[in-house]
C-alpha cells in the first residue's frame, strides 16, 4: 500500500477517507457485520445469525439476512421474533422489499398467514415497479399449503 503524498492539499482531500479508515478498524459491530455479511452470502446461516445478533442491525438488508438465516435452520419462531424486532412500532427497519419477503415467508411458517399476506400486500404496492413477481409468487404457493380455515380469516378480513 502507497501512502500519501505529503503536500496538505492532498492529504486535506483523502482526509475523510482516513476518518472511514479509521472508523472500520475500531467498530466491532461493522466488524461484526462483515461477518455476517460475508457468511449469508457464502451460505452460511450460523455465520450470519452470530454476526447480526452481535451487533446492531442497521437496515432491511440485515432484517432480511437474519429472518433468512433462522428460517434455513429450522427456527421458525425465532425468526418470527426477529420479524416484530426489526418491525418495531412504526415499520422500523422493514423498509418496502427484500425483508418484507423474507418477514412473510417466516409469518407464513410460524402460522401467521394474516399478518404474512399484509407483508406481502405492502411490498407488492409500495414496490410494483421492482421485479418481486417471482418471490411474491413463491410466497403465495407457501402460503397455499396453511389450512382453508386461515384462509377464510384472511379473505373475511380483507372484504370487511
């Protein structure tokens, strides 16, 4: 690695790359999430599930990778949980796509059929111009196999 010039002026414009610099190397949850990070995308659930529940998750991205992660070993509970903890009181980290998803498929799971298909519902209408066909279609052929007595909850509360 090449280290700076020594004239200010360069040194003033790379400044703030330090500062990044810096920061990476001193905060262990961004350590924290690399690892997880780096684990759910090599295939990893249990990498990725001990590196998010150490840190803080930051966004959709990480709600998505730990709901993923705890539906792929089976803890579909669990996962149910981290959907409500990401959710929050008003929506919280959920954002519109990937983790809505990956929020309903674990509703779907847990036997929440309702509150998966509002998941689903709020992607489709916040999102219709993103290419979510394909995984709201997977969704819904889950969602098919819950007993016709969710689906009669379901389809009563949307035509009230």
């Amino acid at each position: 690695m090449r280290a700076l010039p020594p004239d200010p002026q360069t040194r003033d414009a790379f400044a703030w790359a330090q500062k990044r610099i810096a920061h990476w190397k001193t905060d262990a949850g961004l350590l924290a999430r690399a690892y997880a990070w780096e684990g759910y995308y090599r295939g990893d659930p249990g990498r990725a599930i001990a590196g998010l529940t150490r840190s803080r998750i930051t966004d959709d991205d990480d709600c998505a990778m730990l709901i993923d992660s705890l539906v792929a070993i089976d803890r579909h509970d669990e996962a149910e949980i981290a959907y409500h903890v990401c959710a929050g009181i008003d929506g919280g980290l959920l954002a519109d796509g990937r983790a809505r998803l990956s929020a309903a498929k674990a509703l779907i799971l847990a036997g929440a059929l309702d509150d998966a298909i509002d998941q689903i519902q709020i992607a489709q209408l916040r999102r219709g111009q993103s290419r979510l066909e394909a995984e709201i279609n997977r969704l819904l052929r889950l969602a098919a196999t819950r007993p016709g007595s969710e689906w009669e909850r379901v389809v009563e509360r949307r035509v009230r």
